[in-house]
C-alpha cells in the first residue's frame, strides 16, 4: 500500500487556494475596514469574527451535503470548483467597492464572500481522505498541509511586492498602492489552482479506483451508525482540537502584545518568532507523516502537545528576548504540524466512507469555536481580571496539558504502526 503523492498534491490544490485566499484576507481586509472606511479596532475585529462564527454551523452543514451530492464532477468538485468562482466573483465585487470607497457594498460584497467561503472548504478538505486508504491518510494530510502552505507563502509574497507602504509620523503603517492588482492576483492563483485539480483529477474515476473501505462502524436498523466506544472516542478527540486550539491561538493572537509588554520589543521583532513557527512546521509535515507509520497517530499527537507544553512552560520564565525563543518557537511549530497531521485522519478514521465531509466539518467547526472563545476568554483574564500579560503562557499551559489528558483517553481512529519491513519498502518505493 503506497500513497500516490501526485494525485495528492494535486488534490491540495484546492486547499492551497483556501490558504492563499485567508492569508490575504487576514492582513488586508483588516487595514481596509480600519484605514479606508474609518472603523474601530473593535468594529473590525467584529467583522473579521464573521468568517468564524459562519464556519461553526456552515462547515458540518455542507460537508455533510457533500456526502450526499452524486454528479458527474464528483461530490466534492462541484463545490470546490462553484466556490471557488464565487469567491473569484466577489473579490472583483469587493475591490471595486473598495476602490469606490462604497462602505455599504463592501460590506455585503464581504459577507457574501464570507457565506460562499464556507461553502466549500469542508469539501475540499474531505477530498484526500475519500480517495486514500485508511493508514495513508496521515501521509496524505502531510502533503495536502506542506501544499496548502504554499499558497499562504505566495499571497503573503504577492503582498510584499505589490503593496507600497509609507511609515506615518505615528509609527503606523500606510499604503500607497492601490490593493486592486492584489485582489486580482490571488483570485487568479486562486481560480488557476483549483481548475488545474479538476482537469486532472476526475474525482469519479479516483473513487472507482480506490474504492476506500470503511472499518469502525455497525449497521443499525439499515443505518450506518458509529459503534458507542468510537463515538465516546470521537467526543474526546474533539474536545482535544478544541482545548489545543485554545492554547496555540491564544499565543498566536496575543503574543505581539505579550512582547510590547513583557519584553519590550516591537512587532516586527515578535511576528518573526512566529514565522520560525510557521518554518518548522513547513519543513516537518511530511516527516511527521512518516514519523507516524511507526508510532502511530495517538502517539505522535500526544508527542506533539508534550513538545508544545513544555515549550509554553519555559516561555512562562523566559523574562526577556533572548535567542533562545527562536528554538522554543520552532518546537512549536513541529508540535504543532505533528498534531494537526494526524488529528484530522484520526476523526475521518472513525466514520463511516458516508460521512467524511460531515466529520470533517465537525472538526473544523471545533478548532473555529476554539478561536472564537479563547480570544475573549484570555483577554478577559489579561484585561479584565487584572492579571496582565504574565497569564498567557500559564493559560497555554493549562489548555495543553488538559488537551493531553483526554486524548490520553482516546481509544479509536489510530491507525496500526506499520512494521519494520513495511516501513523500509515504503522508503525503498518513495526513492
């Protein structure tokens, strides 16, 4: 058994597009709402929630119609490929209202960009594991996220390059450019990505060929239905995404200001910390994914959290900028890329070849409730109690460590550690 890594890759194009589209869309739709149209910090941060809000009913809502879509594209191109030219649509839509200073058709245009946004990403992430066999599916998960990174790094170098900016008196930042070529572009890569996919890989012919079994389920008056031990699992895996999203974003959200604050440096210095974060995990996916074919999923997450935990805990006494944090960060990234590399396969493990859009969406839904409550939640403690920005690595801690302890209870969705020999003909066939 042998993972086809090209079709894969080309399976995460679709995946690549979604990450190109959010990276662009979390550093330049903020600016907008609060340099060109004058909002609060406060007001824009309420429009940029939307995305996640939608994401808790919108994700499970259409993965599970996607379950049950039959046409000749397949179940889940059509909504890839429809979403897809929505989005591209109404980014022509929302840079023109930009450009005409239209607050009113901005913000629709954003909103309805936002509902067509969630439409298919759930689709589009159940479409590796639909066509890959079960015990690959960590494999596969590393090279779908090593691919959808891409698109993040070129929306991010496409910003670079096409946005002209001037540093005010006050220290803030300014641009000069018009930000329509850049709507343009990502649209662009975003359309080209993805037709690419659906002109070669024709979904049906994949599933034909695979024909992807199902194990952990029990048929109950005609209907497939988990077996009770898998559903406790299912729960606690789920519970797990969030308490760990919970920790990582917390960090992740106010970690430029925990640096202002703590160790006195600005946020440019800060927001590298996080890029060797964002680095390590890049370079560690597909490691990772064949770490796991001997460890197991299970093991390779709870080693994931134990790398973050600790790291968090020494971040807790480290008082001032020093080089060291630079490795700390790195252990989070590959913590991080290695529970996020077997998590996923883990959940879609233990349902049935029916329902993977649905679990999917159970997921993501989840790790989106996650970073909806722990912004508000740390910055209640850090603000509101009093107790500053000392909490927040003590905060992560707590989340990580209760994340471990009830996947430490997970008992279904692993996949079986390949032997010895297995693993050495699998490196022997990937050379």
């Amino acid at each position: 058994m042998k993972l086809n890594y090209k079709r894969t890759t080309l399976i995460g194009l679709a995946f690549m597009s979604i990450l190109a589209f959010w990276q662009f869309y979390d550093q330049v739709i903020p600016y907008i709402l609060e340099s060109k149209f004058e909002l609060s910090t406060f007001t824009a941060n309420a429009f940029m929630s939307v995305d996640n809000i939608l994401a808790l009913f919108m994700l499970p809502l259409f993965g599970m119609l996607s379950d049950k879509t039959h046409t000749r594209l397949g179940k889940r191109t059509p909504y890839i490929l429809y979403g897809t030219i929505g989005t591209v649509v109404l980014m022509g839509v929302l840079a023109y209202f930009e450009k005409t200073s239209n607050f009113t058709g901005f913000i629709i245009a954003l909103m309805a960009l936002l509902v067509v946004m969630s439409t298919y990403r759930s689709p589009a992430v159940a479409y590796m594991p639909d066509v890959t066999e079960k015990p690959l599916r960590s494999k596969g998960n590393a090279v779908i996220n090593l691919v959808g990174y891409v698109g993040g790094i070129f929306a991010t170098i496409v910003m670079m390059f096409m946005l002209k900016s001037e540093t005010a008196p006050d220290g803030t930042k300014i641009y000069t450019s018009s930000f329509t070529p850049v709507f343009i572009v990502i649209a662009a890569f975003m359309l080209v990505s993805v037709l690419v996919m659906v002109f070669t890989v024709k979904e049906n012919k994949v599933l034909a060929e695979t024909n992807v079994k199902d194990e952990e389920e029990t048929v109950v008056s005609g209907k497939k239905k988990l077996a009770k031990p898998v559903f406790v699992s299912l729960v606690l895996i789920l519970l797990s995404v969030f308490l760990w999203y919970t920790a990582y974003n917390a960090v992740t959200t106010s970690f430029s200001r925990y640096c202002m604050e703590i160790w006195n440096i600005d946020l440019g210095k800060s927001s590298s910390y996080l890029t060797v974060a964002t680095v390590a995990a890049i370079a560690a996916f597909v490691p990772l994914g064949f770490l796991s074919s001997k460890l197991g999923r299970k093991k390779a997450v709870l080693l994931g959290i134990v790398l973050m935990t600790v790291c968090y805990t020494i971040a807790i006494f480290v008082r001032q900028e020093t080089p060291l944090m630079y490795l700390i960060f790195a252990v989070v990234g590959i913590g991080w890329a290695s529970i996020n590399v077997n998590s996923f396969p883990m959940v879609v493990e233990m349902c049935t070849g029916s329902d993977v859009g649905k679990y999917t969406g159970y997921y993501y839904t989840f790790s989106m409730a996650a970073q909806i409550v722990t912004p508000i939640l740390s910055g209640y403690l850090i603000d509101k109690l009093g107790f500053g920005y000392n909490v927040l690595f003590p905060y992560a801690v707590f989340f990580s460590v209760a994340s471990f302890i009830t996947m430490c209870f997970v008992r279904h969705g692993d996949s079986k550690p390949d032997s010895k020999k297995a693993i050495e003909e699998q490196f022997a066939a990937d050379n």
